[in-house]
C-alpha cells in the first residue's frame, strides 16, 4: 500500500503542477463557459508554442473579444475554433514582434479572420480615428479611400482638403508613405497610416492608372471637417448629396430640406438624392433619412441571433410633399445607403438610378474593448422597404445611367434631372404612365 502511494506520488504532483501553470489569471469579467474552455486552451497553445505564459492584458483581451463574439455574432460560431485561429495569428508574427500591441492585434485579427470580410479588430489609435470619422472630422490628408486588389485606392479626395487642393483624383493609387509600402494593407492599416497629427507632413508616391503616372507629393495634415451633405437648386429641382452616414447626415438633410422649402415651396419639380461613392455609416443615420421621404411603411428588418426580426418602420411626414425622387447609386454605394434606396424603391417612393450598387446587406455593431481598441461585429443581416436581401446582389437600377467620363459631372446630374416627370408617384411610376 505505500509502495503504490509512493508510485503514484509523482505522476499526481505533476498533474497539479500542470493543472496550476495553465490556470487562467483572475479576469476583470465573468466569462461564459464555452469562452472560459476555449481561452484555457488558448493560454495551453501559446505556452507551448512561444515557450512562455501569454502576457496577463493579453490573454484578457482576447478573452474579451472571444466573448463578444460568442454572445453577439450573427451567427452561432465554433469558439474552439476562434481559440486555434488566435493561436495561429500569433505564431505567425516575427518572434520579435511578439509584444503588444502587435500581439494582440494578431490574435483578435486571427479570430475575426474565420468570420466574415466586414468583421474587423481596430487596435486604440485606428478606434480612436473611426469614432472621429463617425462624428464627422479626423485629422488626416482628406481622401477617401478603399482597398483594390492589394492597393490603397482613393475614392475620392474631400472638397477643400490638402488632397483635393494638390490635384489627387478617384482611382488614384497611394503606393508608398515616406517610402514605406502601403501594399497589400488592410483598411484600417492603411487609414492608420495615412492620419496624423495636424500639420504633421508625409511624402505620398501615387500612381495614376488612368495616365500611368507615377508621382510623389508632399502634404501637411489637417483637421477635416467631414460634410455628410451638400445640396443645389436647379430650377425648380432640388440636388441632394449625401456623403456619408455619420452623426451629421440627418442634421444636414433637414438643413437641406429647410432651404429648399424657403426657396422653392411649392413650386419644388422632384429631388435628386445622390448616393454616389457612399459606403455608408451609422445604420439609425440611414433609418431616419428614410424617414424623411415616407410617410409609412417598413424602413428596415434586422435578423440576427442578439436581434431577430427587429423592424423599423416610417412615421408619417414626408418632406418632400410626394414629389418624385429620383435616388443615384454606383457600384460603391454600400451598405446604410442601400437602405436608403431599397426603402424608397421597395415603398414606391423613389425610383432608382445609376448602376448596381455595391451589395453590402450586413449590420456592424461597435464593440469596445478595455485596451481602448475596439471591433467591428456583423450582428445582423437586413432587408429594407420589404424588399429582398440584396447582400452580395446589390440594387439593380430601374434606370441604368451610366457616367460619361468626358461629360463631367454636372452634366452626367443634368441628364438625371432631365428625366423627372415633376408628377407625384403612384405605385413607383409616374401618374399617367
């Protein structure tokens, strides 16, 4: 009986040794069971793969993250599997990457990876930025940009911005920053790279396809104040322009709206509502520019586990009096402005003009994080105006009207204009037809 006590002693003793080397470290929040198992196996993973103990803020961000996703993802998720893909995120990095932030960014990054294109991780300096642009200003060079391929393309440069002021255009490349790469980036690396510091200076090597150029200039920061909306009479139609969806949009539309009913009353022909190059924004931004146009009838439906059939549904009050709206997309008008015209198009209240938009159909919630950083989560898939998902589809015209390059932009819009029939819809076609 000793003899077996004493045999066993040792393979006892270095069970517990185990047992207390992968304990996890005492977390500031309570973690769900399936999360709590999969961070374990994750500290397990890392000890032996880096030889060492992840760091304790380390281990803590990831479990944070690994959480919100278990509770809020669109869809149920294999947390066993996040955990691995964590792992590899971090093993990939250099060995001497291997500290924070870089580490962490690794891990959440490796996660979010094996969910959907639109989910993404935003370490505190890129958070800190995106909360800025949602408000309508950062500090920055002025472009618009978008991932090409592996190239930093700019959609547009920003009216009055360095950018602009210099003679940067659409479709232009942004190749190098003070001789440094910028190919092969994600978005929210190279939005990281390009911001900074009022009157900090950078040297942008730029290639322009539609010419072959390639180029270099140097510009100076500033502060950019983002318009989410311009607007125009001509004659008696009103042009409307919406940007972006930020925390600005739905007070510039009734700024726009208030101008045009001093100028025009009741003399206002029909609206056009130009959503051109919008990615789009905050989706309540997008539910109440709707709003603005309908006097009833569902905005937006919402499906997702944290959310499932949430609905949004017009009050009355359409500020545009019934006049004819003629709304116009192209292949980069996204997500919260397809609501906007799937609301109007599927109500019957708009007609929709221009090309196939881009076919984002998919919610992101912000989460935030306790090391300041945050993520971007699809919480929700939606459809508006009742109409059909158009997530990966887009919103085919009812007009196809393509922009002639030669032409210029006030007359590609006077040709819109052109075609309204300055008559009040019925059933989505003009009275008459």
């Amino acid at each position: 009986m000793h003899r077996q006590f004493g045999t066993r002693w040792p393979a006892l003793l270095f069970a517990a040794v185990l047992l207390a080397a992968c304990a996890l470290p005492s977390l500031p929040f309570q973690l769900d069971p399936v999360v709590h198992l999969a961070l374990e196996d994750y500290d397990r993973g890392y000890r032996q793969a880096i030889g060492t103990a992840p760091p304790e803020d380390h281990l803590e961000m990831v479990g944070q993250a690994m959480q919100k996703v278990e509770r809020l993802y669109v869809d149920d998720v294999d947390i066993p599997a996040l955990s691995q893909a964590a792992l590899r995120g971090v093993i990939a990095l250099p060995e001497a990457d291997r500290v924070d932030p870089a580490l962490t960014t690794a891990a959440i990054n490796g996660m979010l990876a094996e969910l959907d294109p639109n989910t993404s991780y935003l370490p505190p300096e890129a958070y800190s930025a995106y909360l800025e642009s949602i408000d309508g200003h950062y500090e920055g060079f002025g472009v618009r940009i978008r991932i090409d391929g592996d190239y930093v393309t700019i959609v547009n440069p920003i009216e009055g911005s360095p950018a602009a002021e210099i003679g940067l255009l659409a479709d232009d490349r942004i190749t190098h920053i003070d001789g440094r790469e910028l190919i092969g980036l994600t978005l929210s690396e190279a939005v990281r790279q390009l911001r900074g510091p009022v009157d900090s200076t950078a040297v942008l090597a730029i290639e322009r396809p539609s010419t072959a150029e390639r180029f270099e200039v140097r510009l100076a920061r500033r502060a950019i104040e983002v318009a989410a909306v311009h607007h125009r009479i001509d004659g008696d139609v009103a042009y409307i322009q919406l940007a972006r969806f930020n925390r600005t949009t739905v007070r510039g539309l009734d700024a726009a709206f208030d101008d045009i009913e001093r100028t025009l009353g009741a003399r206002l022909c029909g609206i056009v509502l130009d959503m051109r190059d919008n990615p789009g924004g905050l989706v309540s931004a997008a539910v109440e520019v709707a709003d603005r146009f309908l006097e009833r009838g569902a905005i937006l439906e919402v499906h997702g586990r944290a959310q499932s059939g949430q609905r949004h549904l017009a009050a009355a009050g359409d500020r545009a009096d019934g006049k004819p709206v003629l709304v116009v997309m192209n292949r980069e008008s996204a997500s919260a402005a397809e609501i906007v015209a799937g609301a109007l198009r599927y109500q019957s209240r708009a007609r929709v003009v221009g090309e196939r938009s881009f076919g984002k159909g998919t919610m992101q919630v912000l989460q935030s994080l306790d090391n300041g950083g945050g993520m971007r989560l699809t919480t929700g898939r939606f459809s508006a105006g009742g109409g059909p998902s158009f997530d990966g589809k887009g919103i085919e015209p009812d007009i196809p009207f393509i922009a002639d390059a030669q032409q210029g932009d006030d007359a590609f819009i006077g040709r819109i204009e052109a075609t309204l029939p300055c008559q009040p819809l019925i059933a989505g076609r003009p009275a008459g037809e």
